[in-house]
C-alpha cells in the first residue's frame, strides 16, 4: 500500500487509537506473527483452534502496528506502536482493502469458478501483459483474507490487475466482489466444490453469478458458453455478457482444436464490434493440454479484445504459459502429468482427458476427490465410469473414495470397449512403491487428486528418483 497512514485506517474501520503516532504510514499486512516489518500491520484472526492476539507482543517485535479485537488498552511495553481497536480484525483488513483500491484507476478482472479459477487468472494477466503492466493475485490468495493481502501489494504502476476469489460459503462473493469492484466478472464452471456447503449445483451457481454485485454500469460479464448453469444468464442481467467456449453462439469460440504431446493447439473465432461481420481468426498455439485449457486462453484473449490488446502478440505470450496447475514434466522415469494441487470431478475428467491424447502407455494415478458432500461416492463412480471410456492402459488408486472410481471402471469397460488394469491400494506409500516398480521410460503418468491426499509426494519421488 502507499499513502496509508495509521489515521487513515482509523477512520476507514471506524476503530479506536489506543496508542501510537496515527501519521506512521502503513505499508501492508502481516497475518503471522513471525512475517512483516516496521512498515507492516498485524492482523491477529481468531481462527477456528488459534486465536492470534495470543501473539501480539511477538508480533510487535517485527511489525510496526497492529489491530486488536479483545484489548482495550496495549499491552504494557507495548505503547511505543500504534493500537487499533477495532469490532473485528478480518473485517478491519478488509475495509482497509476496499479503501485502498478506491483509489487505484486500474481496470480489474476478477475470476471465479468451481474450476479453473487460477490457470484462468494466469492466462488472461499473461495474454494482457502483451500490451499492459499487469498485476495479479498472489499464489492463491482468493479468500476473505487473502484479497485484502493481495490488495494491498497493488501499485499506481500497474495498468491492469487480474483477481481470483473464492469461497466456502454463501455470501463470500459478494463480500469479495465489492470489495474489488471489478470492471470485467469471468464464470469459469459451476461444478461441485463446496457443494457439501452449498447443497446443490444450482446454489454454488447463485453464489459465484453473486461476482456480477460489484460490476459499475458498463461491467462486462464473460461466462463458459458451453456450462449448462451460466448458459441462462444472457438474459437475465443488466451487463454486457459475453460467452466464451466451442459452441457456434459463443462471442468468443475455438476451432480445430488438437492435442499432441504436451501440447494443444486451436483456431480462436471472433468478431469485430460489429456482430453482422464475418469472423475472423487466429491461430493459437498454447504449451498446455486440453480442452479446458483452450476454454481459459479464450477468456484470456476474449478480455484482450475487449480491453484493446493486440490479439496476435496476447497468443504469442499465451503460447509460453504453463502456469502453476497441471504440469507435464519430462523425467527418468516417464512424462509426469502433476496435477496434485486440488480435485473435482470436473477436473479430474480433464484431466484424464489430457492424459488420453498421448499415445504411449498411460497410467492414471489417483486418490480421493474431498469435501463432496452426500453424493461423494456417486461423484467418484462418474468419474471411474468416464475413464472407462478413454484409451488409458492402468489405473492405480488410494483411498476409500477411490474405490468407487475403480468399480466405476470395472463396470463400464465392456459397455465401452475398453480394457483397462485396475489396482487399489490403502495408502499413499503402497501406491507410490507400486507406480515405481511399474513406470517405465516410454509412459505417461497422471497424478490427481484432492490436496488434502498428499499426491504431490509421489510427484517429487518420481521426480528425483
């Protein structure tokens, strides 16, 4: 942040100076004790088993100030930096947050989705800086506090800015979105993440189009074409919606898309202002796979046509993205596809989809999709019935829920034509120990599964063996 001063924040939270020089200029945040600077404020957050205020004097050590929600006069020692009382911390950071994007004049994209979001964000800061000094979220800061951290780091420097926002439950969205106020809102997929929270598709679908309640007059929404949930909004909102995907209606679509090795290339459709025009194309050719994957850089270059970016130099940065997610690396062992970070069913058909257009022999490692709900056990035999269908050779899994994408499998195959080795395991060390007996040079290896399932350790075995 720049030009924040400890009275600034007062005023916005509506909090109490109990001590402390209110000129002292505030430069960010800091949530843990041990992190920041003179510069920086902590934020104690009463979590669920911690209640951070227990680390205040600690954090005063390194910080220059700090917030409190439970103290009506500063420790003793402490009176030397500035106190802020306020009714709640994560709040207070937030309020901070909207403060200080109030004054940048920066176009902002703000990305949601139950899948997608990041490598969606990534793609369309990367197709921007073709032409823009472009900043975006942090890591995955998409939180109700991690907006507000990433926030803060906005400069008057940059000319654009790229958000993702989460959540976890009802309402975070709204929170999020007029906390950023976005001018350009992007939908990626209504899938089931959350949905234990949520209760129905059709709930997590309100709960993401809630991004739109931040939007000024002349917002634009741009939303997947192809997802039967946002299909219906074009008519129902006062913004401009723009669809993105391969059916012929969307503003924004792909043709002749190809996979091949570790790579996909497409033809990007679009029509100038004009819609009784002709369409004109690009060639784009990205060095990640998959269909959803073209579904992301459309949105990217959809935005950079929006935005005045010139398209041809947008593809050209696209075609050097390889983003966080979904890495394929090239080792010892086998091409690795590491998809660890998170799963869905969603994600995981996709990902299976990627690991279908090699032409070695594929080896799907997998283990459980968490946090589904009542259906969980439904969820993971769509998937093991959807494999069944594609050309994959094994699939070797840990975990309980995994077992039902195994008999998904086994009960689909001769529906589909299909024969494929099917091997469970009851823990992570089994599974790994079978895949490094079994890999050889030639194979393609997927890994996928929820993070909470530790996947990510197979990925650097067989990396570093």
């Amino acid at each position: 942040m720049e030009g924040i001063r400890i009275k600034d924040i007062v005023a916005v939270t509506g909090g109490t100076l109990l001590c402390g020089d209110e000129n002292k200029e505030i430069k960010e945040f800091a949530i843990d004790s041990r992190q920041g600077n003179e510069d920086s404020i902590f934020v104690p957050i009463i979590g669920e088993r911690v209640d951070a205020h227990r680390f205040i004097e600690g954090a005063l050590k390194i910080n220059g100030a700090t917030f409190t929600q439970e103290h009506d006069r500063p420790l003793p020692g402490c009176e030397d930096k500035p106190w802020v009382r306020v009714e709640d911390t994560v709040k207070a950071m937030q309020q901070v947050g909207t403060f200080y994007r109030n004054q940048m004049k920066m176009p902002v994209v703000a990305v949601t989705g139950s899948v997608g979001k990041t490598t969606t964000r990534e793609m369309i800061a990367t197709a921007l800086s073709a032409g823009k000094n472009v900043y975006q979220t942090m890591g995955n800061q998409n939180s109700q506090v991690g907006v507000p951290l990433t926030l803060s780091h906005m400069t008057p420097e940059h000319e654009a800015a790229v958000l993702e926002i989460g959540m976890s439950e009802r309402g975070q969205i709204e929170t999020l979105t007029r906390m950023i106020r976005p001018n350009v809102a992007v939908v990626t997929v209504i899938g089931v993440s959350h949905i234990a929270q949520l209760g129905s598709r059709e709930n997590i679908c309100e709960e993401k189009m809630d991004i739109v309640k931040g939007l000024p007059e002349d917002g634009l929404v741009f939303l997947n074409g192809d997802d039967p949930f946002l299909r219906p909004y074009k008519n129902k909102l006062d913004k401009k919606v723009l669809y993105y995907g391969m059916s012929e209606d969307c503003d924004y679509r792909a043709e002749d898309i190809r996979d091949h090795d570790g790579h996909t290339a497409f033809t990007f459709c679009y029509r100038e202002a004009r819609p009784e025009l002709s369409w004109r194309k690009l060639p784009v050719i990205l060095s990640t796979m998959g269909e959803h994957n073209v579904r992301n850089a459309l949105a990217a270059l959809g935005i950079c046509h929006q935005m005045g970016v010139d398209l041809e130099e947008a593809a050209k940065k696209l075609s050097g993205f390889r983003g966080q997610r979904q890495q394929v690396i090239r080792t010892g062992r086998c091409t690795l596809i590491d998809d660890t970070y998170n799963a869905s069913p969603d994600s995981m058909k996709a990902a299976i989809k990627v690991l279908a257009s090699f032409s070695s022999r594929k080896i799907a490692g997998l283990a459980d999709m968490l946090e589904l709900g009542e259906k969980e056990k439904e969820y993971h035999y769509e998937v093991g019935a959807f494999l069944a269908t594609q050309p994959v050779d094994i699939v070797a899994v840990y975990g309980e829920l995994s077992g039902e994408i195994l008999r998904g499998v086994r009960e689909n195959c001769q529906k589909a034509g299909t024969d494929i080795t099917c091997v469970h395991f009851d823990t992570r060390e089994e599974l790994s120990d079978y895949l490094l007996k079994t890999l050889e040079p030639e194979d393609v290896l997927l890994l996928k599964g929820s993070n909470g399932m530790k996947l990510k350790e197979i990925s650097l075995q067989i990396q570093n063996k």
